[in-house]
C-alpha cells in the first residue's frame, strides 16, 4: 500500500505544469555571465546614483576645483586621484554614469518602441506600403550614422533632452527591419491566416500573434539598443560633442584623459574605460540571455 501511494505521489509531481514565465527565468538564472552583468549594472547604476549623496565631491565649480590639486594621483583622499581640472575622478565617474546610463536608457527605450511600430506596420501591411517603408530605411540607413548624430548636433545644438531624441529617433531603423522581418514570416503563418478569415482586424493580429512571437527579438533588440546608445553618446564625448560642462559623461572623461595618459596619469583613463567597457560587454550578455529565455522553442511542452 505505501508503494502505490509513493508511485502516486511521483506521477502528480511528475504532472505539474511549469509556468512559461518561471521556465524563462530558469533559462536566464542558468547563464551565469548573464547573472553577473545584471549585478554589476545594478550595482554600477545604484552607485551612480546614491554614491554622490553619501560621498559627495565638488563636480560643477571648476572655480571651487581648481583649489584641489590637479593631476594627483591616488591617495587616501582621492582614491582614484584628480584629473587635469581638479575633480575626484572617481566621484566624476560616478557623476558622469548618471547622465551616460540615463541617456543611454531613455534613448534605448525610444528605438525599441519606435522601431518595434515601425517595423511591425510594415511587415504586417506588405505591398506597396512595405515597399516605400523599407525604401526609406535604406535611405536612411545609406548615411554613416555617426557622421549624421555630428551634424544634426552642430546645426541643433546639444542639450541633454536633444541628445536623448536625437540618438533615439535615429537610431531604431536596423532595429524596425529586424521586427519587420518576424511581422512576414507571422503574418504568413497559418494560425494568423485562419485568424484574419475569422474576421479579425489588423491590430488583433498585431497584438495576439505578432508581438507574443516577436518579443524574443525585441526584447535583445531593446538591450543592444541600450548599449548602443551608451557607445553613441560616449563616442560624442570623445570627439568633444557630448553632454555641456559642467554636465559630463563617460566618453567626455575618456577625452579629457587621453590627453593626459602621456604624462603617466593613467588614473584620469583606466578606470573609466573599465568601467565603461564592461557596462556595454555586460548588457550585450544579458541581451544574449533574454533572447534564449524568451525563445520558444527552448521552452517545455
């Protein structure tokens, strides 16, 4: 009798059904690169901004600055030294983050939606509407993307809100023809046929069988999309047209460094390029893990 009970009660575990949700976060806690980048920019995103209010430094008044001494290297006062015009390097870290990680954020959050309408419009649409979409991107796409942000921003100027739209609205259109791309292929499947000879309108297709079998390629469109917004605006830094003083990022301090490092003041420089560079490396890995969790066929039936 108590082996029958103890058959039974394996076949009821056996039968529980895993939610999708708790199968993708398996997935992602699996991949434990993904694991440590989520920490590191979680972490790196609370310091840049709690850090400032607990351990302040004076980052705005260069007057106020150029009392401390210039070029200093690291010491129990400054722990990663002082840069050429006085400031706390590593406090400048953390103060640049603030700007670099909310641009980066905001102006990701701008490509993804907007190339995520654009593209499903298109592909759901096809025919001729289609074609004059996908001949605008190519249009667009034909223009070095680095050389249009340095013009848009020497005619326009850059304030903080501009270098937001400017980097989000021009940055989605490999992203809209990715999303266009999975719109096609779904639209032609049979579930979405037997839905539109139904009755169901355009949208409803959109919403109940597009978007659902899309959203493992929007959501790693939408972390590279981050990441690339993070590069854009640091390599707008670095050529001098970043974020205004007494306003700075991560590509301005990468800048202002280099002009240093040949006097052996390799603090204004090494730190912030580690910190920089692995915050891309670390959202291109949790990118990689989003993609697998939310892929379909790695889930159980």
């Amino acid at each position: 009798m108590t082996t029958v009970s103890a058959d039974l009660a394996v076949t009821d575990f056996s039968d529980v059904v895993v939610s999708m949700w708790r199968q993708r976060l398996k997935i992602f806690m699996s991949n434990k690169l993904a694991i440590a980048s989520c920490v590191y920019v979680i972490i790196l995103t609370l310091a840049c901004f709690l850090v400032p209010h607990f351990h302040p430094t004076n980052q705005t008044n260069q007057a106020t600055a150029f009392s401390t001494p210039q070029n200093q290297a690291p010491s129990a006062a400054h722990w990663l030294g002082t840069d050429s015009s006085g400031y706390d390097v590593m406090g400048r870290i953390f103060f640049g983050g603030e700007y670099s990680l909310t641009l980066g954020f905001l102006a990701g959050f701008i490509t993804i939606v907007v190339g995520t309408l654009y593209g499903m419009i298109s592909g759901l649409f096809g025919g001729a509407v289609d074609a004059v979409m996908m001949r605008l991107i190519d249009a667009f796409l034909s223009i070095p993307y680095l050389f249009l942000l340095i013009t848009l921003i020497t005619v326009f100027g850059r304030s903080t809100v501009f270098l937001i739209c400017i980097i989000g609205f021009t940055g989605w259109w490999g992203n809209a023809r990715i999303i266009r791309g999975d719109a096609l292929l779904i639209r032609n499947l049979d579930y979405a046929i037997a839905s539109t000879s139904m009755g169901s309108r355009r949208w409803h297709i959109v919403r109940r069988h597009v978007f659902p079998n899309s959203i493992s390629n929007i959501v790693t469109v939408a972390t590279f999309s981050v990441a690339d917004a993070i590069l854009f605006l640091s390599a707008l830094g670095f050529l001098g047209l970043g974020i205004q003083s007494p306003q700075t990022d991560w590509g301005t301090m990468l800048q202002s460094g280099t002009e240093q490092i040949q006097n052996g003041y390799w603090w204004e420089v090494f730190p912030v390029a580690i910190v920089f560079i692995l915050v891309v490396v670390a959202i291109n890995y949790i990118g990689d893990a989003l993609r697998d969790a939310f892929e379909v066929r790695l889930l159980e039936r």
